[in-house]
C-alpha cells in the first residue's frame, strides 16, 4: 500500500493514527462482550476504519455526518464520551435512546451526529435538506452522508443524488463499497463497473477513493471540502474496502472465499499505517505501547461506568410523553375584519401568513414555484418569498420528504405539498419511519407539515381521489388534521406550522372552491385536538369530517325534524375523546360518517372508544358508513356508487329507529 504524507505534518500523521487505533480496540474489546453475551449485537467495522475516520477528521466539528452501522470512527472521532456510547449499546439510560433503539440507530445535535435508520436510503435525502439549510444559511458548511453499496440500489439513493445535483447542494454521497450486502456480492447487486459510474447520470462529480488508505482518504478529501466551499456541489465518493467480518457478528464470514479474506486482510488499514509510521521514523514503539494501553484504560473505565448503570425501568408515561415533542398551544386571536373567501383560499391565506411570519419556513412541492402548484394554491408566492423558499422538487417524493426532516434539523421549519393525496405513498416510508419515530427514538422534533389535497367526487379515479388519512391516523407519532370549512382551514393549519411535530394536513379538493365562509383576514390559530359542535340535538349523534360533515349537514336540510349533534372532529389526530363521549352520553346513538372505505378506517376506532366508554349509556349500536370496499372509480355513476352519500340517510333513519 502507497502512502502519500503530502503536506501533512508529523503530529497530524500521528492524529490520523490515534484516530484509526481507537475505534479498532473498541471494536476487538466488543468481539470479547459479544462471545461473553455482554453485548446483544454488533456490527463491525474491522477493515473499513480508514473511511469514517478520515471523513470525521476533515470536517469541523459543527458540520454534520450521518453514518451508518459500521462507522464506529465517526463517533469516536467526534469526541463522544465511551461510557455514553456502551450505554447506548447496553440499553441504558445514559446512551442517546432511552433504551428504544440499538447500536448506531440515533443521532445527537451535541456532536452533529445523524444516525441511521434500517431502511438505509432516507438518510441520503436527510443529508439534502441538512445541505440545503446550509446552503441557504450562505454558512460555507458540508455534509457528509455515509451509505454501502447495497443501498445504491434503492429509489432513495437516485432521488436524493438527483435532488442534489439539481439544486447544487455541497453533499459528500460517502458509499463504502466493501463486497457484499450481507451476503449478496456486488456482482449480484449492480451491473455497472464501479458505483461512481452512477453519479454520471446525474451530472455529478464522482471519484474512486482507496478507503483502507487513510491519507488519500484524508488529503482527497481535504482538497475535496475546499473546493465545495469555493463552489457548492455534491460529489459522489466510491471507496473500495472490505468487511472483514459478518454483516453483524451472527451471520460471520463463511460465504466468503478464503483467498478473498487472505487478500483483504493484507490491507488492513490500521497495520499498514502503522507500519508506514514506524518505517518512517515517525512513530515509536513506546508510543504506540502508551497510546494503546491510554485507550484500554480509557475503554475499561467507560465499561465499569456503563456496567453500573441500572437498568432502564419501564413506565408508561415516560414512552407516552416521549412520542411528541412538548409544545404548548399558544393561541392567537384574531380582528375583527372578515373576508367572505372559499376553502382554497384560506389555505393559501394561511401558508403566506405563516412564510410571513417564520423567516425560516420553506415551502416544497412539485409545481409550486411560477405555476403556483397544481391547484394554484402558491401562485404569487415566489414574486414575494423568493424560489429559495418557494422551491420546485422532482417527481420524488421519499426524498423530499427526507429532506424536510433535513431541514428541521438544521434549524429550519419545512412544509410538502403532495400533489395529490394518493402519491403520498412513494413517500410513506420517511414519513412512518422516520417523521413519525425520531422524537421517540432520541428527541429530535421533525418541524415538517405534509399537505394532502385529497378526496372523491371530481371523477379522477384510482390515483387522485383517495382519502387515505387512516394510513397515518395507525402512526404513533404522526398529527393528522382534517378540515371541513375555510376558518378552521386556515387556523389549523396555522397551528399545524407552529406545532414541531409532524402533521399530516389534508385538504378535501371539492371543498377547494365550493364552499365558502367569511374567515379573518389576519393570522390567527386554533388548537388542535379540539373537535367543532356544529348542530345541537337529542336524537343522536352524527360524527364526520372533511366533506362527509357537508354531506351530514345537507342529509339534516332536508330532514329538519331530526334533532342531531353534530361533531366535525377537524382533528384526527389527537382525537377529542372527550366531545366524542360527551355527544354520545347525551344523545345514546351515534352515527359515524367517512369517506374512507369502511374496513381500518378511523371510523372503527371511534365506534370501538365509544363501545368502551360508553356502552351503559347507548340506545343502539354504533352505526358506521363510508365507502365501499373497492378501490376509487373514474365514471361518475360507479363514483357515486362507490361514496357513501346515497346510504347515509338511509342508515341514519334505521338507527333512529332501532
């Protein structure tokens, strides 16, 4: 092997070197733990040392790295107290999850660390919007971004490339190519010769690294960070290493041919520099004695610490106040002065107000910018906010929405206009896995608001007309909001951009332009998790929202001697429990309306709360209607079949009379 010291000193030689020991030691003490069944699992990253070590050691300390399973040397290299880390590893209370999640599954804004999830791939359009941040900050900072080449074959490895490139954001695309997916070899992942070929498509810079070289890593790199400073760009950076063990300790090594290990395990890359060191005089053998016994001391003293951790007590209120961010309802009230406006309307009231009011809010879409979005919802808005706040995306939905939660890490508020509801689904996987779980999983808010315009009776078939709502109303973790008249719209949502959560915001598009109310001209918010009592009444109860609470009220306008309650719940998701309760106690029958077919929807959770909760005082069963169990149709008869419109007055009589 070829080492290169170019300008590089002798104390920063012997830096790289104490850099690359480390995380090795660490690494041999932890094959110990695991056979003595100390530790439950672990992934090594024996033979790879020089890549995370070299990546952590060019950037500053405030730039953020997002590594994987095997990048023991980024933490370390960060400086990350060992005792923290063998907490994190044992499950206690001391490492970064509370015990919720293993190994490298975290993040920590004190070192600038964004872990992994197992779904690999949304970390990449992660580091996009952590770039974008930068980029729009004018903070001259660079991310880097760890993957493998199994990845590499997965959608969000394309899309956040191409989102990268098209927006010239300074991303270093990290991809240690080490020769096999757990035991998949490369020829059995990708035809292309070298995974740098990919970046081709994408118009990107791409380079082939030796990643058990640590100074070509380190001075490639170096030179690399200069020249993303100078001009922003993303690079796509190939290392060619090796696992010298098992994808993680279980599954070990014997579907690798003997003579490939025997060829590997000669590029070690902590021997060779250690080597390269001695033979050059730059380091002694009483140095690295020192060092080596500094760090096993070092490791020995973190593992007591760690060993005489108690173990995590489990208590419900704990996991339960961990899922959601604390943030208190503020509310700010409104004039006096009203403008008689339709639902589309408010929304786009409440995205200028709110752009107005948080500097730091940016708005992401397909068609948002000049065309103003597919319902014209943001037209106008780039002559005001500008197009690095009002920003196109490619028709890539999973990293877009990785790259919100990019941006609420790196301080800013994101919202994600789905073109339709129903495309919300090649996005699904960053919203339930990652949106939805980072909180819980180490108390990191995701400031992210998706809009949905959703929703049948328009004859847009199959792929425009779902009201998909109960998808997420299942995810802890999630908000779901669901207006039915203008004011409401716009003050939900209002709130929904104050709220640090991730809120799931849909919009019914019939109601876009057919329904109208006079709405406050000025910002105002209401909480969410508060339902609306619409209608007063004794007879029964009639819960609904989004157009079906319409669909109720047009149902009572021709049947005026029904006494009802009228509960538009506006909120999904927290559920007011307590006006569903208090209705249904009052009236003792209960009728639920949705759009959604009828089989999982949220319509089934409130009947079986009510059951639960109020059995004793029920006159009759709790009756609920919704669609079909048919996918969406185009033709407006099959449509009109399909919505449950033509069955509701019909159920509402029967359990009337029941």
């Amino acid at each position: 092997m070829h080492f290169d010291r170019k300008h590089l000193t002798d104390d920063q030689l012997l830096d790289l070197y104490k850099r690359l020991v480390k995380p090795r030691l660490i690494e041999e003490k932890m094959l110990i733990l695991i056979r003595q069944g100390k530790v439950s699992k672990w992934f090594s990253g024996i033979g790879q040392e020089a890549i995370s070590v070299g990546v952590t050691a060019v950037l500053d300390s405030d730039e953020y790295i997002l590594p994987m399973h095997r990048n023991l040397g980024v933490f370390t290299g960060r400086n990350i107290p060992l005792y923290r880390l063998f907490s994190q590893w044992q499950g206690k209370a001391n490492g970064f999850t509370k015990g919720r999640d293993r190994s490298f599954h975290f993040g920590t804004q004190q070192y600038k660390i964004i872990g992994m999830i197992s779904h690999l791939g949304p970390q990449l359009g992660v580091a996009d919007g952590i770039a974008l941040a930068n980029k729009l900050q004018k903070n001259g900072k660079i991310t880097a971004v760890f993957t493998g080449e199994g990845a590499t074959s997965e959608g969000d490895f394309h899309e956040a490339l191409n989102i990268a490139s098209v927006w010239e954001l300074p991303v270093m695309f990290i991809v240690e190519n080490n020769g096999y997916g757990l035991s998949t070899p490369t020829n059995e992942q990708f035809r292309c010769e070298n995974i740098a070929d990919k970046g081709i498509g994408y118009g990107m810079e791409s380079h082939i690294i030796d990643g058990n070289n640590i100074l070509e890593v380190y001075t490639k790199l170096s030179e690399l960070k200069a020249s993303m400073i100078e001009k922003p760009r993303p690079v796509l950076l190939e290392f060619k290493t090796f696992r010298m063990r098992g994808h993680e300790e279980a599954s070990g090594t014997k579907y690798v041919p003997s003579a490939l290990m025997d060829l590997w395990a000669i590029k070690d890359p902590v021997d060779n520099y250690r080597k390269y060191l001695s033979e050059n005089g730059i380091l002694t053998q009483e140095f690295d004695l020192a060092l080596r016994s500094e760090i096993k001391a070092e490791i020995d003293e973190s593992l007591a610490i760690a060993n005489a951790e108690p173990e995590i007590i489990a208590t419900c209120k704990d996991e339960l106040d961990d899922v959601y961010k604390s943030f208190k309802y503020e509310e700010v009230t409104h004039s006096n002065k009203k403008e008689n406006i339709r639902f589309i309307d408010a929304i786009s009231s409440s995205l200028r107000q709110s752009m107005e009011r948080y500097k730091n809010l940016i708005i992401m879409g397909q068609d948002i910018a000049e065309y103003g979005g597919a319902f014209k919802i943001t037209d106008g808005f780039v002559a005001q906010f500008g197009k690095d706040r009002v920003i196109n995306t490619p028709i890539c939905e999973s990293a877009v929405v990785s790259a919100a939660m990019g941006l609420s890490i790196n301080g800013y508020k994101a919202i994600v206009e789905m073109q339709f509801a129903d495309f919300v689904s090649t996005g699904f996987n960053p919203i339930v896995n990652l949106l939805a779980k980072s909180h819980y999983r180490w108390q990191e808010k995701a400031d992210v608001v998706v809009r949905m315009p959703c929703g049948g009776g328009s004859q847009a078939g199959p792929f425009h007309s779902q009201t998909n709502e109960a998808w997420f109303t299942k995810t802890p973790g999630l908000k779901v909001v669901y207006p039915a008249f203008p004011f409401d719209a716009k003050g939900l949502l209002n709130e929904a951009i104050n709220d640090p959560n991730p809120v799931l915001f849909f919009e019914h598009k019939q109601l876009y332009r057919s329904i109208y109310q006079d709405v406050p001209s000025d910002y105002y918010t209401i909480p969410l998790g508060k339902a609306a009592l619409l209608k007063e009444g004794n007879q029964v109860t009639i819960i609904a929202f989004g157009a079906a609470v319409h669909w109720a009220l047009e149902t009572l306008d021709k049947n005026p001697k029904i006494d009802a309650d009228v509960l538009d719940l506006r909120t999904l998701k927290p559920l007011d429990t307590e006006a569903i309760f208090t209705s249904a106690k009052k009236t003792g029958r209960v009728i639920i309306y949705q759009e959604d077919s009828l089989f999982g929807g949220i319509a089934s959770d409130i009947s079986a709360l009510i059951m639960e909760n109020c059995f004793q005082y029920l006159d009759a069963p709790v009756k609920r209607v919704a669609s079909l169990e048919t996918p969406i149709p185009f033709t407006k008869a099959l449509e009109d079949q399909y919505l449950p419109k033509g069955r509701f007055e019909t159920e509402l009589f029967d359990l009337i009379k029941f």
